[in-house]
C-alpha cells in the first residue's frame, strides 16, 4: 500500500493468490487507520510515525479489515521520498493461523489423552492393590520381578514392596523352578499358559500359577497370577495332561474340537485317517462342515440342538473325506462354556445301521426308497433321478422274466418292447442268461 503524509491509502497492489483484490481496492482514498479493527489502530499508527521519524523498522501484525471480513496481515511500513509518503508491504498470515490452530488442537488432544492416561493408570493402581488374587509382574527377558501387589506378599510371606529387582525362580523351590520355567515359556510362545503345580522356596506347596503374556515399551513381560489350591481340587500339571491328550489322540473314535463358528481347534489321528488329511495343522482352522454334514442340514440342527440342550448323542449323518467320498457316522457332541462364547466337542464313529443295510446290486443302486432317500447330500437330484429310472427299469424287467418263465418273447410283449430292445437292456443291466432264452427264440 502507498500512503500518504496523512495517512490516506493512495494505492494498493495485491500479489497474493487468496487475498481478495476487490476487497482491497475498496480501502483506496481512506485512511489506514479507519480501515483496521480497533486492537489495530495503535499499531498502524506507531508504525506511520516510526517509518516517518526513524530508519528503523519492525514488523507488526494488523487485522485489516475488507469486504471479504477481517483478514490477519503481517506489516512493515517503510519512508518513500522526502514527501512523507510511506510503503506498507503486508504478508498473509492465514495460513500460519491455521497451523496455530491445529498446534493448540492437537496440543489440547495430547492433554486430554494425557488426563485419560492418568485416570485409566489411576484405576489400574486401585484395582492392582485391592485384588484378593495374587499378582506379579515378570520381565521376560531377566525372569526379574517388575512389581507385585500385596496379596503377593501375603501368599509368599514377604514385604511385596520388597520383591520388586528379585529373580521371580528364587521365590519357589529347587523341584518346582523348572515348572516355573516351564510356565513363563509357555506363556512366550502361546501368549497364556494353562495352570500348573507350584512349591514356594519355604517348601509350602497347594500353589497354583497362570501366566499371561504383554508387551510394554517395546519389551515382554509376563503377568503371573498365583493362588492356594484347595486340597480336594489339586491343579493338573504337565504330566497330567500330556496323559490326557496321548489317550485321546489315540482312541479309535474320531474326536474334533470346534469353536463357537464350527471352525476345527484340534483334532485326534482317527478323524485324520478317517477324513484322509495328512496332519493336524491341515485341519487346525478349516470350517467342520468342509468334513461334516449333508449340505444346508445337519449342522444347522445339530447346532441348533447343542445350544438348546448342551449335548447331542447318536446324531446321524455322513463324513466327507477330502477326495469326496462319503461315510455313514453316527456323532455325539458337547458344549463347553469358554469365557463369552463356546467350545464344541465332537465324537463320531461309522454308522452300525450300514450293517442293516440290504446288499447292494452289482453296480450299487439302491432297492428300497430308504436307500434312495440315504443317496440326498452324497450326489445331486438328477443322479438321484437317473439312478431310480435304472432300478424302476430293471426291476420291471426282473418281474416280467419271472411273470413268463424266463421267456423273453413274453416278457418283451408284456413289457411292450421289441425283443431286441429288451436284450438290449438286459444286456445293460446284466439281469438273466443271455446265452439261452427257454420259451422263446430271442
């Protein structure tokens, strides 16, 4: 801008891509100080007197006001000629009020984020030394004891403010440190441990410990819970379920382990052999409904019926191997609360009706209604068709043979067929002697 010696904006010239020309030209011809906010007059006027009295300068920041609202500018003013004219070259300062802006937000979010911390460590403090369980806190990497609450202390008989730098293995006997080593390398590959059998370093025994794992600061540590078992309900250490699981992999029943979606867990060696999978960690994962089930039924019901009665005994269906072929089982199943969700357990074993069954033809299709209806979910409703069309034909044909002796030029005339059409489908069917015909000259 290029004011006069009173004051008086004579011309202005905007270079700014968002500064608002028009706007700027509606100040020409009037005074600068009547085109600024009021907290602004002081400073325009400072700076007119300094550019005009003095050779020094300093930048001031003014609220110029334009059609457009108040816009923030960054002012120098500078003496022009022995006249009393004076420059004031102006830079925007929106953009750095935007970033200001967002510092003070994001200053303001860190607080906030920073009281919740406080708050949540705060909870965390309380709960941590009002609890009846006792807890310790591991670092993995030394077996140092981070902190401990004071049930802690009370279970182990020490001061638990006391236990904080300590190796967590000095605090339990010489037979029960590789148990305790045990437990803290289960927790680091399986992130918790199952609970196991422990002697503290007095001899005192009736301890059982749980492990979990966390990560805090970029290192691992592990949490411990330990508790007095009551003497009529000892905890189940190592050996013993390393017994257990042997006994189950090794039962001649097939035994699946599901989720609350039927996703498989664990498996025994019977449901590989029996599905044909190679090992554990090709079924560890895949839906039981792949192996299980005639298509859109069985699980359905069955599912529906475990979460109503919490188990299902001599459930009927079929098992499908990973190559497609079919199995008559009969399956019992259990539900087993685990936390908010549910655990499945599932025995199952070859049908004992398959024993019941009438022999089959030579080419293996079904006489009775109830061996075609055993047929839906093994192969599609068009098979099924055309396998019942085979044995309603042959069927008629074996009951026209029998009707007229054996002679096929009755039973062609019975039937309704040529004689060459019905040797056709004796031929195809391989129903009779083909080689004599008694009665008839086929």
């Amino acid at each position: 801008m290029v004011i006069d010696r009173n004051g008086v904006i004579r011309d202005v010239a905007v270079s700014g891509r968002d500064l608002p020309v028009d706007g700027f030209n509606e100040i020409v011809e009037r005074r600068w100080v009547d085109t600024v906010s009021s907290e602004s007059r002081r400073k325009v006027e400072e700076m007119l007197s300094e550019a005009s009295g003095s050779s020094e300068f300093r930048w001031r920041e003014v609220n110029q006001q334009s059609s457009h609202g108040a816009i923030p500018l960054r002012f120098v003013a500078l003496q022009a000629g022995s006249d009393g004219r004076v420059i004031a070259l102006g830079h925007d300062l929106r953009g750095a009020e935007a970033l200001q802006k967002q510092v003070i937000q994001a200053q303001q979010e860190m607080e906030r984020n920073y009281v919740r911390l406080r708050q949540a460590e705060a909870r965390y403090r309380v709960l941590f030394q009002i609890a009846s369980e006792a807890v310790i806190v591991v670092e993995l990497a030394n077996r140092k004891i981070i902190e401990a609450n004071p049930a802690a202390g009370r279970l182990l008989g020490l001061d638990y403010s006391s236990l904080s730098g300590r190796q967590v293995v000095k605090l339990f006997h010489d037979d029960a440190r590789e148990s305790l080593i045990n437990l803290l390398n289960d927790a680091a590959a399986r992130g918790q441990s199952g609970s196991v059998s422990l002697r503290l370093a007095d001899g005192q025994g009736g301890i059982s410990g749980m492990a979990s794992l966390f990560r805090s600061e970029g290192a691992a540590h592990v949490l411990m819970s330990l508790s007095k078992t009551a003497p009529d309900q000892p905890v189940m250490g190592d050996e013993s379920k390393v017994r257990l699981l042997r006994v189950l992999n090794h039962i001649p029943d097939a035994f699946v382990v599901t989720d609350e979606q039927l996703n498989i867990l664990d498996v025994n060696l019977a449901f590989l052999e029996l599905v044909q999978l190679a090992s554990t960690e090709a079924a560890k994962g895949q839906p039981l409904n792949d192996f299980i089930g005639r298509p859109g039924a069985d699980l359905r019901l069955l599912v529906g019926s475990l979460q109503e009665h919490g188990s299902v005994r001599n459930f009927a269906t079929v098992t499908r191997t990973a190559f497609g072929d079919f199995e008559e089982i009969e399956l019992s199943a259990v539900s087993v609360p685990e936390g908010l969700e549910a655990a499945y357990g599932f025995i199952f074993r070859p049908s004992r009706r398959t024993l019941q069954l009438p022999i089959m033809p030579a080419r293996g299709l079904p006489r009775t209604a109830e061996q075609l209806t055993q047929l839906v979910g093994r192969v599609s409703l068009r098979e099924i068709v055309a396998e019942t069309t085979d044995v309603i034909e042959q069927m008629c044909i074996e009951a026209a043979l029998s009707l007229t002796g054996n002679n096929r030029a009755n039973a062609a005339e019975v039937l309704g067929l040529s004689r060459q059409s019905l040797y056709s489908k004796l031929k195809r069917h391989g129903v009779g002697n083909l080689d004599s015909d008694p009665g008839g000259d086929l």
